[in-house]
C-alpha cells in the first residue's frame, strides 16, 4: 500500500509541476494561468513530491525508503511524460472538425 499512495503522490506532483509551465498549460488546463496560479501549482507539486518521500521513509525506513522514492519518481515522470507525448500527438478538435 505504501508504493501506491507514493507512486500516486509522485504523479501528482509531476502533473502539477506539468501544470505550473506556460509551455504545457494549453494543453492540460486549456488556457494559459497567471502568475499565482503557476506559483501554487509549482508549491503544490513540490510538496506531493516531498509528502512522497515522506510515506516512502515511514514505510520502509531510512535507507531502502530513498532508494524506493528515487524508483517511484522514475515511474511517475515516465507516465506523466508519456501521457504528455499521446495528449500532443492526438490532433486538436478544431482540425478533427474542418476534415468532415
């Protein structure tokens, strides 16, 4: 149980921090956020990552609880990059639109 709330505390903190750049924000949120917006999802990622390795450490102890922590956030990055890659990949509905 201590890998899944970790792994989902990792995601999430990966997808806000996705969330927090100008460069992503169209295609997650669908507009562009303003400065205090960005700010608060860039705190809010950091802390998931840090209440992450926080579960990791109480469950599993000092030593294997860092090393744990390093392997959740290898997987949370790839599944949030990969979910990123298929979102920009699939085609906007205002193209899907104009080819009927």
């Amino acid at each position: 149980m201590t890998h899944l709330i970790a792994i989902a505390l990792c995601i999430t903190g990966f997808a806000s921090l996705c969330a927090a750049m100008p460069r992503h924000q169209r295609m997650v949120v669908g507009r562009l956020l303003g400065d205090a917006a960005g700010f608060r999802l860039r705190l809010a990622g950091g802390a998931a990552l840090l209440l992450a390795l926080a579960v990791d450490l109480a469950g599993l102890g000092a030593a294997y609880g860092a090393i744990t922590w390093c392997g959740h956030l290898t997987v949370a990055a790839a599944l949030v990059v990969a979910r990123l890659n298929r979102a920009s990949s699939r085609p906007s509905s205002k193209h899907r639109a104009g080819d009927r």
